[in-house]
C-alpha cells in the first residue's frame, strides 16, 4: 500500500488591506498685491471689520484704497512705504514666476478632508483656479532704542474656512523674513484682547505680548480739531 501523501502546506493568511487616508493637496502662494487686487483686499478688509466687530468704524471703499495703498504719482517701492502681500491657494501648483522686489513664497499643504470654501467664486484669482485666502499690510516704523527701522503690521487676516491651517504662520513668516533679510529690528503688531486664539498663535511664533503698553489713538472729530489750531 503506499503510503499517503503529505497534507498541503496551510495556506497563507491574506494580507490585510492597508487603507491610506485621503490626501487633499493645496498649493500655497504669497505675492505682492498690485491694483488690480483691491477689489479682493477690500472685501477681506471688510470681513475682518466683522470678526472684529468693529464694523462702525469701516469706511474705506475700492477708490479709497486704490489711491493710498497703489498711487499713480511718487509710487514708493514695496516695502518702504504700505505694502500688502496676498495669500493665494489653489488645487494645482503655481507656475513658476519672478519678481525683482519679491520672489513670490510657495509651498504645499496635505489635508485629509477637502476645504470648501462657500466664498470661492467672490474671491476667484487667476491664474490656476485660484482663490485669494487672505492678506498681511505692514509699513516701516522705526525704533530708536535700536537705532533701525522695523515693520508695523496693521493688518493679517486669514479666511475663516481656512483658518488654523498653518496659512497664517506662512503669512507672518513671511513678513518677519523680509524684515530680517534688509536688516530690520523688529516687526510689531496688536491683538484684541479677547481674542485669545490669535494671541496663543502669535506666542507660539515667539512673539512677547506686552501687557504694560496701550494703545493711544486720535482720530475722527477729536483729530480734525488740530486742523483748526
């Protein structure tokens, strides 16, 4: 009789299926704004009025803007007088582009979910399919503790939706390079006091909040009435 054959080898157990989680890329560009984009930094101005509930105070308009920040006559270069760089993102990297003055800052961000973005159409920038995401204007002041000028930010304000995402890190970065690529002391700004979100941002940048320090401020009737002394 022969003898039996050996059983089979047992079969290997399948290898379980690995799931990656969903990759949504963005593309991140920081540019200098020109006058052609004042359409958009006056509705993003208009939006930060209402996060800061101070929308009593807004009064500028698209004319208004144009005028002061991208003045046809004795236009000063950007970064020695108001400077307004934009933060625009977009599903496809940007192409490749220079700029004497400022070498546009591009970098790449991974979610796992898709941002939507409910203003994307008022907010549409060319190229790419792009949306204008938020804005930072600083201008210089000077120091004299330091003996150097700096950048007083008047303004950083990111989109709601895409709002503690790392975009405005990118955007206070970006100021804060500059200063220290032509020589600068410092750069400065304020915060609402409320707003405790902003202020653990900026702590976690390196910034000292100063609490001995107010804010003084004429403005309104109480500054037209030095124009009649």
């Amino acid at each position: 009789m022969a003898a039996a054959s050996p059983p089979p080898p047992p079969t290997p157990a399948p290898t379980p299926a690995v799931t990656l989680p969903n990759s949504h890329t963005l593309f991140a560009r920081i540019r200098l704004a020109t006058s052609s984009d004042v359409p958009h930094i006056h509705k993003l101005i208009h939006q930060m009025a209402v996060f800061e509930r101070l929308t009593h105070l807004f009064s500028a308009t698209e004319s208004s803007l144009s005028s002061t920040l991208f003045p046809t006559t004795s236009p000063s270069p950007p970064f020695h007088s108001t400077t307004v760089l934009l933060l625009e993102i977009s599903p496809t990297p940007f192409p490749t582009t220079t700029h004497s003055l400022f070498p546009p800052i591009t970098k790449s961000f991974n979610f796992d979910l898709p941002i939507a973005d409910p203003d994307a159409d008022l907010f549409r920038s060319s190229p790419n399919n792009a949306v204008v995401a938020g804005f930072v204007l600083f201008f210089p002041n000077y120091s004299t503790f330091l003996a150097k000028p700096g950048f007083y930010i008047e303004d950083l304000f990111v989109r709601e939706c895409y709002r503690r995402k790392g975009f405005g890190k990118m955007l206070l970065s970006a100021v804060a390079a500059q200063a220290a690529k032509m020589g600068y002391g410092r750069v400065e700004w304020v915060v609402l006091d409320w707003n405790v979100n902003a202020i653990k941002f900026y702590e976690e940048m390196g910034a000292q909040i100063l609490q001995e320090w107010r804010i003084c401020r004429l403005t309104g009737e109480a500054l037209q009435a030095y124009a009649l002394n």
